[in-house]
C-alpha cells in the first residue's frame, strides 16, 4: 500500500489539472500556431509559465485504484499487476482467465 500522502497527492494533482485544463489548452493552443505575432507568443508563453507546475498533465501518475501502487499499472482496469493477478485467480474479475500453452 502506497502512502497515504501521496495518493493525496496525486488527487489534488487530478483536480488542479482538470481545472486549468482549458486554459492551459488554449495557452498552448496560440503557442501551436505560426500566425501568432511575436507579441502574442510571448505574452502567452508567460501565462503559461504562471499556471501551477502541478497543472500538467505530465505530472500526473497512474496508480492502481486499489493500493496506490505506481509500477505495473494495467491501464484497461486501473490495477496493479499484483492486485490484477490476485483478483482474477479469485474469479472477481469475469472473463479473465488464466492461459497457458
């Protein structure tokens, strides 16, 4: 189990990027295009650098849903390998089935 903390973390991560999410597209959105004046460019090139580090998408991390374990992320069903494996030899997830050749 991951700290508690930095699942927090992560959340409030979540939240500050879907928060600035339009704003930071729209940013970028001027910054993409070659018929923005010098001006224009720069102006949004500072805003852009105004907006919280923790605002990117980038700094997001996927966790398993289940433990907060960073690694080994399985992104179809939020889960760890660990926590993915357990839960299907348990039979809770249906249609997973353990193959063999």
């Amino acid at each position: 189990m991951a700290k508690k903390s930095v699942i927090h973390r992560n959340k409030k991560r979540e939240r500050l990027v879907s928060r600035y999410a339009a704003k930071r597209a729209e940013l970028k959105q001027i910054l993409s295009n070659p018929e923005t004046s010098e001006e224009e460019f720069y102006l949004a090139q500072s805003k852009l650098d105004k907006l919280p580090k923790n605002s990117s998408p980038v700094r997001l991390v996927r966790r398993c849903t289940l433990t907060g374990r960073p690694r080994a992320t399985i992104r179809k069903f939020g889960l760890s390998r660990i926590t993915f494996r357990e839960l299907a030899l348990q039979g809770k997830m249906p249609g997973i089935i353990k193959s063999s050749w």
